[in-house]
C-alpha cells in the first residue's frame, strides 16, 4: 500500500513541476 501512495506522490509532483515549468517564463 505504501508503494501505491509513493507512487501517486511521485507522479503529483512531477505533474506540478511540469505545470510550474509551463507557466514559468521560458528565458528564466
């Protein structure tokens, strides 16, 4: 069950750092 919750955990935060990549100003 952990590894489940471990998972969803990782795929959240790749997920957010994408949308924060996307949103972020590309010459920075």
């Amino acid at each position: 069950m952990f590894c489940l919750l471990r998972n969803a955990h990782m795929h959240a935060a790749q997920r957010a750092v994408h949308v924060v990549r996307e949103a972020w100003p590309s010459g920075v």
